[in-house]
C-alpha cells in the first residue's frame, strides 16, 4: 500500500528541512571564524611565548585552529549545497 503525503505537508516538511540547512550552514560558518580566531591566538601565543609550555600550547593552537577551520569550511559548503537542493525540490513542488 503505497501513501503519498499531500503538497503542503511535503512542503511543511520541506521547510523544517530547509531551516535545519541553514541553521547548520551558519554553524559551520561559525566553526570556521573560530577556527581562524584561534590559529591566530595560537601564533601569536607561539611567538610570544617565553618557554617550551607557551610554545607547545600555541602550537597546539594553531592545529586545532586549522582542523577546527577545515571542518567548519566543509560543513558550511555541505549543508550550503543542501540547502539549495532543497530550495529547488521546494519549487518544483510549488509548480
């Protein structure tokens, strides 16, 4: 027995689906602005840094930094691209 939802509740859901992308695009986009924040911090903790401990610790920076800064890169462009997916099943629906 095959049940086919109708138009708005496709849309409904479409919608909360759409919202959830964004949210998570904005997200990545703030993983990635702290990502750079603290490949920065750890540079200038790095540079500044008197002995071995400061420098290890801005070292240690500046890789989650960098990890944090990809990761955050490929989870905006991820759900960014679902978004648009979804925004254009949304207006074949609405045809």
């Amino acid at each position: 027995m095959v049940v086919s939802l109708s138009e708005d509740s496709r849309l409904g859901s479409l919608r909360e689906l759409i919202a959830d992308a964004a949210r998570n695009e904005k997200n990545g986009l703030l993983m990635f602005s702290m990502g750079v924040v603290l490949v920065n911090l750890g540079l200038v903790v790095g540079i500044l840094g008197n002995n071995a401990i400061g420098y290890v610790g801005g070292v240690f920076a500046v890789v989650l930094g960098t990890v944090s800064t990809f990761f955050g890169f490929y989870i905006a462009v991820y759900y960014s691209r679902r978004c648009n997916n979804l925004l254009e099943k949304a207006a074949k629906i609405e045809r």
